[in-house]
C-alpha cells in the first residue's frame, strides 16, 4: 500500500502561532507556497493560514500585520491526514474537503504536507483529473476548514 508518507513533502516551512503576519507573508514568499501550517512550540499542528487568508481576513480589514498573529488569523479544526495513511484515503478526504492540500501529522506532530501537485507525481492522470473535478465541482475552498 502507498501511503501518505511515501508521496508528501517531507519537512514543510512552518510558523509559530505567535509570529506575525508580515513574517508569515514573507514565508510564503521566500518557500513559494500558498499555505503554511501553524504550529506551537512542540510542533504540534494547530492550523493553516493561506495567503487568501492574509489577503481576505488581515488586508482586506485593515488590521496592522506586524500586530496580528498567526494564531489569531489560522483556520483550526484542520482536517490533516496521518503519516501512514493510505493515498487513496487522502484522495477521498481531499475530494471531500474540496482542498488542494492537506497536513501530515505522525503523532499529532506536523511531518509533511500532501498536495495535488504531490499526488499527480505518483497517481495516474486520470485520478488526478477525477480529484481535481471533484474539488473543482462547487468550488474549491483552497482554505481548510
């Protein structure tokens, strides 16, 4: 069975819960990534932020970024997919969820990330142009919940 582990991004650059906004722009920027996972001081997963977020929920209401947290801003209640899970049951909680990527967790720690991108390297074309319909069907969220 190919799990998770086997096709997700080892190691994702991640932030504090109290870093601030400008910082967490500019690890977006510097890693080229659209999200980063939010992370306490064990490692533990707490949330996401997406540069929608930033963008939609700081920007957009005029809040000083150099003031505002990560943790204040994150979306918890992150559906993440354990380490050792099987690809196709990423797949189903991706089509379900409507998002493009989804944290890795072993032992409630963040390990990875898995995305389209990840699983398009290692599925076959047409599961991933099924995965991208079903996102793509009511519109996909590209935030976790």
């Amino acid at each position: 069975m190919v799990t998770v582990r086997d096709v997700m991004t080892e190691a994702p650059k991640s932030v504090l819960e109290s870093a601030n906004l400008v910082h967490v722009a500019r690890v977006m920027r510097d890693e080229d990534v659209g999200c980063v996972p939010v992370v306490d001081d064990g490692g533990r997963l707490l949330g996401m932020l997406t540069d929608r977020d930033l963008v939609t929920e700081a920007l957009a209401s005029n809040d000083d970024p150099t003031v505002r947290q990560a943790g204040e801003l994150m979306r918890g209640g992150v559906h993440a997919v354990d380490a050792d899970a099987s690809v196709t049951s990423v797949v189903e909680t991706m089509g379900r969820q409507r998002v493009r990527r989804l944290p890795v967790v072993s032992g409630g720690k963040l390990v990875g990330v898995v995305g389209v991108a990840d699983l398009a390297k290692n599925l076959p074309s047409a599961a991933v142009g099924e995965l991208m319909a079903l996102i793509s069907k009511s519109g996909h969220k590209d935030k976790l919940p």
